[in-house]
C-alpha cells in the first residue's frame, strides 16, 4: 500500500466579493500518494487554482486540515510554510515566472542555494544535470527572453525539482504552450514521475489527464 504524501479533510474556501461570500472549495477530501501522478481537471474557474493553492500552503483555508509530516500547514507560521514551499514542495505554473536577468542555469540553481542544506557545489552539480534531461544544456547561459516557451518552461520545471521535493505542484503547466511542447513538457513531468517524483497537476484540457 502506497504512503499517503499530503491528506486533507474538510477544507473550504471562500472569499467575499462585493459583500457576496463566494465558497470556491466546500468540505473537501483528497488524498496524495506517494509516486502518484494526481491531476485534476475542471473548467476554468471551477477551483483547482484555489485548491492547489490550498494544499501547498500559498493560501489559507478557511476551514478543515491538510496534513504533510504530520503537521497541519494550515497552522504553520509563514516562516515555516516558507521553508516547507522552498524544501519539500516544488511549483510549476502556466505563466513560468524566471527572473529575467539571470540565465537558465541561475534560474535552476538559485532554489538549491536558498535551501542552504545542500553545498553549492552539488547544487551545481544537480543543476547541470537538470538541464540535460530537459533537454536545454545548450542554452544554459541564455537569458529567458533569448528561449521559446517551451524551453522556459522546461527550465522552470527543473528549477521546481533541483531541491529534490517531496511532491511537485503544477498549475496549468502547459496552458501557455502550443501543441507540441505541451506534448514535450507532459512527457518531460511523466518521465519525473517515473523516476518516483510525485506530482499534483491542475489542468482544465482532458487531453493532458491522458497524456499522463
């Protein structure tokens, strides 16, 4: 039987808009296992944003726990959740957020740096590395704005695993791609999952909970 990675029970969500309370996530379990592929498809604006976000800690919820190594993150100091986001959990995103003054390289390393529990040498060493599997060590000293989306968003992948999470969280990862690097991206986070990571993907096409 599979460990159970992150659980959550009864968590609820809802924010106030012009003196409306709108509940975006209402009583809701979910359980992730370790070495699984959880996606989670809905259209858009049905939530997974919000969930996601619930789970990893970027935001509170309102109501109920989501328990990882023991602990309720919902109950966690900022501090502490900070740690929890830069160590244990990895983040993909459809919009791939690198710094645009730094090169891919830097782009990967930096998280490994911020870590501090892993020298900068081998921080460098698994950088490296990072950027052949994705496919992108040719281009390692170039600026973001000097690649393709795809190739960005292969950089932010390895960014998101180069501190080895305990889960990786990808949110619409490929909703800014064209066809083909959303197929090479999927297969990219596929081959991840093979090797054992875990991974959460939120996504509203039907095609990408197939492709995986």
């Amino acid at each position: 039987m599979k460990n159970t990675v992150l659980s959550a029970k009864g968590i609820c969500k809802s924010f106030a808009h012009n003196g409306v309370q709108n509940h975006i996530l209402t009583n809701l379990d979910i359980d992730i296992y370790e070495g699984d592929f959880t996606v989670v498809m809905g259209a858009s604006g049905s939530g997974k944003s919000t969930l996601l976000y619930a789970l990893s800690g970027m935001d509170r919820v309102n109501g109920g726990s989501v328990m990882y190594g023991g602990n309720d993150i919902a109950k966690l100091s900022e501090k502490k959740l900070s740690q929890l986001r830069c160590g244990d959990f990895g983040f993909v995103f459809q919009q791939m957020h690198l710094v645009s003054n730094l090169t891919l390289f830097e782009n990967i390393a930096v998280p490994g740096y911020l870590n501090k529990s892993v020298p900068a040498g081998e921080v460098n060493r698994r950088a490296e590395e990072l950027l052949e599997q994705m496919g992108i060590s040719h281009i390692k000293t170039h600026l973001p704005s000097q690649c393709s989306g795809g190739e960005q968003q292969r950089c932010a992948i390895a960014r998101a695993v180069v501190n080895s999470p305990k889960l990786l969280f990808a949110d619409e990862p490929t909703g800014a791609l064209n066809r083909k690097n959303t197929t090479e991206v999927l297969d990219l986070l596929s081959e991840l999952n093979a090797g054992g990571q875990s991974i959460l993907m939120v996504t509203h096409d039907a095609r990408q909970g197939s492709s995986t």
